[in-house]
C-alpha cells in the first residue's frame, strides 16, 4: 500500500529540502504545498497546531520537522 503524503514547505527552507531529499532518496512520491501561498500556510497551522516547517502528513499523522524516525516508521522503511 501507498502511502500519502504531503509536505508543506518553502523553497527558502533547509529542512525542508532536507525532508523532501530524504523522501525522494527513498523512492517515497509526495504533494508538496508552499506555505508561501497564504492557503496552504492556514491549512498547515491547522493540521499541525503551529507555524512552523516542515510539516510532513503521512496517512493522516503529522510530522513537525525532520523527524528522521518517525518519517521512517510511519513509512515503513528501514
């Protein structure tokens, strides 16, 4: 099974690219919402409670951060 994800960033962002890198080093498809666009900026704080990113939704779970782990087993790779 697939998961889904999405991603919100910003291009100014190295965590950001740090995720989205970690991601598509492992073969892991994903949306990507730019936090630049006010919409995806309110539609990020609510699913995650704060302003800050990366915030990576995996299956309906949030992920503030680079959180290598959890990314990991939320995914199911090694």
């Amino acid at each position: 099974m697939t998961s889904k994800v999405t991603v919100y960033s910003a291009e100014w962002c190295a965590w950001c690219h740090k995720v989205k890198d970690f991601l598509k080093q492992n073969k892991i498809q994903f949306e990507e919402k730019n936090v630049d666009d006010p919409k995806n900026a309110e539609e990020c704080v609510k699913k995650s409670g704060q302003g800050g990113i990366p915030v990576t939704e995996i299956d309906g779970q949030i992920v503030i951060g680079f959180d290598q782990k959890k990314i990991k087993e939320l995914l199911k790779i090694q």
